[in-house]
C-alpha cells in the first residue's frame, strides 16, 4: 500500500465516523493529504464498493435559499458585516430535514460586538427562528455560533486542525463584500496541509492573495463596540464552559474547534 492508498483509506475512515461514505468526487475533495492528487489517480484506487456512497441530502438546497434570503436583508440593514458562510451539515451536503443552519460571520474590525447585540434584536423582533443558548436545535434555526473580525481571520494554532480545515473548505459563502471569503481563505493557508486538493481547488478558484485590512476610522464606534462588549461578556460568563468568547471573536461551539461539517450525520 503505497502514500496514496493510505491517505485514501484514511479519509475513507474518517467518513465512516459520521456514518457517510463519499462519492469519487468527495474523497478526491475531501482527501486528507498535504499532497495535491488528480481525481483520475484517486479514481484508480477506488474499489468497487464506493458506488454504495451516501447520496447528497434533498434538504440541503432549500436551507441554504432560505438563509440566503436572510442574508440579503442582512446586506442592506447590516452595512459591518462583510461575509457569511454556511458551515456545519448544511454546508456538507448531508444535512437531516430538521437540523438548524450554522452560520459564521465576520465583521469589520472593532464591530463585533455591535453587529452581534442589534442583530440579536433584529431576529428576535422580526421573530426569525434561531438557536438558544442551551436549547435543543429545531429544524431551519439560525445558528450564529461564529464571529470574527476581518483583522482576525487567520485561526489561532490550537483551532488549526483536521476538522477546521474539513470545515473550511466545505463552507458556502451566502454574503461575500470586499472578497472578504476570498481574503478568509488565503489568511489560511495552514488548511493546505490537511486537505491540499480541496483547499488547492477553492483557492484555484478565488485567485486572491491576502489583502490588506482597512482601519476603522470611527474611534466614538470602537468604543462603544468596546462598551457592549463586556455587558454580553459578563452575560455568557456563567454559561461559558468550553466556548470561547474574546473582544476579536467568538467561537460559540463547546470545544476548540469549528463544527465539523459532518458531524450531525453520527
């Protein structure tokens, strides 16, 4: 069994974890390798039983339309949020007719906190279904489980893993503003190194180097993104176990990891 053969049953196994098995064109994907591998020299090494592969959810086109009409709206009442993307089983292909929708939002720098207090409000005002804190996820909720800054795109060393770079690559981007997806995906680089095909066919794709993040210039804003910052800090403290919540994001899951995108189908 030569390096390929083995970076095939690999990627096979970890599948098998959440109960799929990927079609010639996920695995070549999805390939754990740092190395870049046609899809006609993975085809080869197939056996016969990939043909058995689970097929794509029929959910997952009408979740993502809905969100993306959310999205829309959000474009225009939400002039700081520059990118969102589709993350988790929606994301993956595989979602269940009633699992919720993960969501990562960045924002620009020093607008977080003010993004996520008035759009909490919007939500709940406007009685769009989304997640609570501690609750049970219900079918189509909005799951605002991850908030960057644009100056802070680039995942810290312990959030760059297998499953962060699965998620990566898998994420639908539902509003893109100033090629902030295109800038998210060269800030990380690092998610090459576990998944060299599928990251080497996004970014073959977007063509985008790393572009430079503009300032706010609105010091009366910053502070007061500072200011909101501590009230919803000192609000999650309590419920806070493994999450992580800083000024700069906010990684809503319990663990140190983006949701894998197919984690749900375990």
């Amino acid at each position: 069994m030569d390096q390929l053969d083995k970076e095939i049953k690999k990627t096979r196994e970890y599948g098998s974890q959440f109960g799929v098995v990927y079609s010639p064109e996920e695995l070549t994907k999805r390939l754990i390798s740092s190395h870049c591998y046609s899809s006609e020299d993975i085809k080869k090494r197939l056996s016969k039983d990939i043909e058995k592969f689970t097929k794509k959810s029929e959910f997952t086109e009408s979740k993502l339309e809905k969100v993306s009409l959310f999205a829309k709206k959000l474009a225009v009442v939400f002039p700081d949020i520059l990118l969102i993307t589709v993350t988790g089983s929606v994301a993956a292909g595989y979602c269940r007719q009633n699992d919720d929708i993960d969501l990562m939002i960045v924002t620009k720098s020093n607008r977080l906190w003010i993004n996520r207090l008035v759009l909490r409000l919007y939500v709940f005002f406007n009685k769009i279904p989304h997640r609570k804190f501690g609750l049970s996820e219900n079918k189509d909720d909005l799951c605002f489980n991850l908030w960057i800054e644009e100056g802070e795109m680039k995942l810290p060393k312990n959030k760059q893993t297998l499953r962060n770079a699965m998620d990566t690559i898998l994420m639908v981007p539902i509003l893109n503003k100033n090629k902030t997806y295109e800038n998210f995906l060269a800030e990380n680089d690092w998610v090459g190194k576990h998944v060299a095909n599928g990251y080497g066919s996004k970014m073959s794709k977007v063509k985008s180097k790393k572009l430079k993040v503009k300032t706010t210039d609105n010091r009366i804003l910053d502070l007061i993104n500072w200011l909101v910052f501590w009230p919803q800090w000192w609000y999650m403290k309590r419920k806070i176990s493994s999450e992580i919540v800083g000024l700069r994001s906010a990684f809503f899951h319990p663990s140190d990891r983006i949701r894998y995108a197919d984690e749900d189908n375990r």
